[in-house]
C-alpha cells in the first residue's frame, strides 16, 4: 500500500500549544512544537479545523473554508507552518467538514434571506412550525430539524442546530467543495481527512424512521461512492494522502471507500472497536469494555479488509473519544503497561496508525468533578438529557465523566509546570492532575517511558517491511483477555501477544516457550524477560 509505512499525528490546536498568552491552542504553538513531532518519527500532521468558525463544535462548524479564525492565528502563519513542516519532512493534513456548515456561514445567511440558489445548497422543507419532516433524530440530541418561521421550512441538521447539512445532490455544491481542495492543495496541504462522510449522500425522499433514530436512510447512502469518486478525482488528489471518517459504517462499504481500483480514499476511520463498552450500543449507558468482542472486531476488519484490498485507519483515540488508557487499560495501577499495551496492539496491525496528541504519553481522561468544568456541546446536552431521564446528578456526572469528549481535549502537557506548559494564563479547559507525572519533559527523560516506547514502534514499522506490508492473520480466539496475531511476509513471521486484564492470563499449551523453542525472539515488550503466563496489561512481540 502507497500509505502502509506511514504514521500520522493528530493536533487539536486548541489544546495542543498556547504561544500568545490567551489559554487557547494556536496555529504559532504547532509552529514551535514542530521538533517535537518529527522526533517521533511520523510523516504527516493530521490538524482539526482552525477555520473561521462560531466554535459551536470546537471548530466543525466551519464558516469559511478559505479563512483562518483570528483565535489560531493568520494565514501567513498557515503558511508558515505549511513551509517549516515540509522542512522537516512532515505533510500537513487538513480537516475537511463538508457534510454540513455552520448557520454563520455565507452560503446559510443568504439561504435565510430567501436566496433560492442558496436554499438549494442546503436541506430545506416545507412545513408547519409543529410537525417536522422526519422523526429523525441529531447526533447530540433532540430532532434533526429545525425550524425557520419567515421561510416557513425546516432544515436539516444530523448535529448541532448551528451545523447544517449540505445539499450534496446539488452539483453547484460539489464543486464548491473541489475549489476548497484546491485551494489548499495550492497552498502546499499534502492531504485531507474528511469528517462523517459517508452521511453525504441523503435519500431521495424523507420519511419517518419507524425502527431507529435515521441512520439507516442517509449512512453509505445511495450516491455516496460516486460523489467521493468526483470530489477526490476532479480535484486533483488522487496521489494524495486522504482519510475518511465513516459513522455507522459496513466493512463493504469500507472496502470500497479505500480500495485503490476505486480512486475514493486511501483509508477509512470505522469505530466499531469504540462502541464495546456501549450498553446496549448506546453510548451514554456504560458497561465494563467487551474484551471478546473487541478481539471479534479487530478479526473481521482486519482480515475483511486484507481479503478484500482494502486500508485500516488504526486508532484509539482521537478529540473526540476519551483517552484509551482510561477506558480500555488500567491508568491508576497500570499506567505505563496499560499505554504500551494498547499502542502496540494496534501499531502492528495491517494500517495506518495515527497517533493522537497525548496519546504517547499516556494522558488520561479529564476526571473533573463538576459539569462546570466541561465545555463540549454534546457533554453538556446530554448532562441535561441524562437528568431528565431520572438520572442522579452524581450519576449524570460519571457518565459524562467516561464518555464526554472532552476527555481527549484537555490541554497537552509539556511539562509539570502550572498548566502543564501548555500556556501562561488559565487554559479554556482545565487539565487533570496528573499532568505533573505525565508530561513531554518529564518522558524525555526517561527511556522506558510511554514516549519513548511509541518512538521505538514508530521506527520498527519504517524498518520492517513486514509490519507495514504484510498478511495477518488471528489466534488465541477463544481466550477472553489476550488479543494475540501473526503477521507474515514472504518467510517472515511476526507474532504478537496483548493481555487486556490487570491479572495474569495464560495462553494455550505455553505458547510463549513454544514461540522460543521455534526460534522467535522477543524484540518488543513493556516487562523485562518472559514468563509463560502474561503479566497485567503485557505486551510481547516476537520475530523469526
């Protein structure tokens, strides 16, 4: 695969360095961190929007693709940043939310004044102020309509009523989305990731949902691949690197969205590994992580993928899911096993990983104590839906607690100073405490810190041709704590073994001496020697 030795870094610019002084993330901030990135030994910046924006949804309510909101800084200084990274060895990657736009953007107001080329951009129907067009329902609650009284119509909004959809079946829209491309192709951008866009493509006709909350008629929809087809192909990216973030998805959907022969993307996000601690499969009912249907998971994507050409994103976390050490691992007892374990589990997998800022140092949720300590749209929504469901507030509060996305967007910690270094003045978001033992200089300092160990998985997938490139197949499948694989190339063999419990588990007919007897040596793991059980949250990768 084109893209199958490269690792990519997320940045939340908001969060992830402060250079002026005013508690938020900024543009200037990446610039002075640039060393920082290319010392781990990745390719590109995946970077969340810095568009012009009201910030409704921290940025993916975009009000100018072209434009850079004053918080982050100047255009110069994307340019810069652009430039300096290209030194460095280092593509940009830009967000890219063109499923909706924010109601402040141009297009929306002259929508609202009646404009009918501008209504047609958008989602519009007609009706009466108490009936909606569907029961459909947001993503953060409530209908997915609303309604304008001086045009006598609803529109479409699958997130926040300040975010609405676009109107993909107009053509003058899709090619209002290839000039953004465009645009910042020429600006020197090396790649695009693409926000929820397999909700594109709406039905022909709008009708109540009877089994669910809507999904089922706009997710993969009917013109889905031929609009991604024309967008990516009339644009000129093609040869681009590109990602698609794919909600609610298909395996066959994904392999049509990644495979080369179908000049879509290069690789798809599915976060159907991210919703085995959903009870019931609603986010906001908790329950222990399914370890058994995780592993379940991994399988079929992985292989379904491999079989059928197409290209995994890897990935736990992101800005918009909580840290992975504090939901799959075990971040107070332990930490340091928990975050090498799960970094390894992925980075050897068949994919792209992409490694989300923090991450490699193991940060962890936010563990406030107070809903005024959260700022996300959603966290707050729900808190209000919770206690209306006949939630506690203590209750309420440990929900938001494991689930709220601000968990993945507290401020990144450089080092143990006040507001862990990442600004002068109180930052938009407070950080957890444990920022004082998990932070850049601190790790720096340490060889077998979480940072240095996700440096040495970085450079072992650049140098062995077989975890970026080779077959991959499961074993261990009936063992409910150990995710274990092979990878294989041509005679190469690599086998990887994850204990996901904090106690010891063993493995079938002392697999691990069986492995040494075959001439397999350890190359990587987070405990000193072997034993023939695994040790809590044990990591062991062996070659031959």
């Amino acid at each position: 695969m084109k893209f199958s030795d490269k690792v990519v870094y997320q940045i939340y610019p908001k969060s992830f360095y402060d250079s002026n002084g005013d508690g938020l993330g900024d543009i200037r901030g990446i610039i002075g961190k640039l060393d920082y990135i290319a010392s781990l030994g990745v390719d590109y910046i995946w970077s969340t929007p810095f568009f012009v924006s009201p910030m409704n949804d921290n940025g993916y309510d975009v009000a100018n693709y072209r434009e850079i909101d004053p918080r982050f800084g100047t255009m110069a200084d994307v340019e810069e940043l652009i430039a300096e990274a290209d030194k460095r060895g280092l593509g940009l990657m830009f967000d890219m939310v063109f499923n909706h736009t924010s109601t402040a953007h141009e297009w929306f107001q002259q929508a609202l004044k009646g404009e009918k080329k501008y209504l047609d951009y958008y989602i519009f129907k007609d009706g009466t102020a108490d009936k909606p067009p569907t029961n459909w329902a947001s993503k953060f609650g409530g209908n997915a309509w609303e309604y304008v009284e001086h045009l006598g119509k609803w529109y479409l909004h699958l997130f926040d009523v300040t975010q609405a959809d676009l109107n993909w079946e107009n053509p003058e829209v899709r090619e209002e989305l290839k000039e953004v491309l465009r645009f910042w192709k020429n600006k020197g951008v090396k790649g695009f990731r693409f926000d929820v866009v397999n909700l594109i493509s709406k039905p022909a006709e709008f009708v109540d949902d009877t089994q669910g909350d809507g999904r089922r008629f706009y997710t993969d929809g009917r013109h889905v691949h031929e609009f991604l087809k024309e967008l990516v192909c009339d644009s000129g990216i093609e040869d681009m690197i590109t990602v698609g973030e794919m909600s609610s998805t298909t395996l066959d959907n994904c392999i049509r969205y990644s495979n080369p022969d179908e000049d879509e993307l290069s690789m798809v996000f599915n976060f159907h590994h991210l919703k085995v601690d959903y009870k019931d499969g609603d986010k906001w009912s908790l329950m222990p992580a399914d370890i058994p249907a995780l592993k379940k998971l991994f399988e079929t994507w992985q292989v379904g993928m491999s079989n059928g050409g197409g290209w995994n994103a890897v990935f736990w976390c992101n800005h918009d899911q909580p840290r992975a050490v504090s939901r799959f691992g075990d971040d107070e007892n332990y930490h340091s096993e928990s975050a090498k374990m799960l970094a390894a589990a992925i980075h050897f997998m068949r994919g792209t990983p992409y490694i989300y800022q923090g991450e490699e140092l193991g940060m962890t949720n936010a563990k406030y104590t107070s809903i005024e300590q959260y700022r996300d749209v959603e966290s707050l929504n729900y808190y209000k839906i919770l206690l209306g469901q006949g939630k506690s507030e203590t209750e309420a509060l440990k929900i938001i607690g494991e689930r709220s996305r601000d968990n993945g967007r507290t401020p990144m910690h450089w080092s143990a100073e006040k507001y862990a270094g990442f600004s002068s003045v109180e930052p938009w978001l407070s950080s957890p405490e444990n920022f004082t033992s998990f932070n850049v200089e601190a790790e720096e300092r340490d060889e077998n810190s979480v940072l240095n160990f996700y440096r040495q998985i970085v450079r072992l997938r650049k140098h062995k041709k077989i975890i970026s490139d080779g077959m991959i197949d499961f074993f261990e499948r009936e063992n409910p704590n150990v995710l274990a694989y092979r990878r294989t190339l041509d005679d190469a063999s690599l086998i990887v073994l994850c204990n996901f419990r904090n106690v010891d588990s063993s493995l079938d007919e002392k697999i691990l001496a069986d492995y040494f007897a075959q001439g397999y040596k350890k190359i990587l793991g987070n405990y000193d020697g072997f034993a023939e059980r695994l040790r809590p949250f044990e990591v062991i990768v062996l070659e031959k």
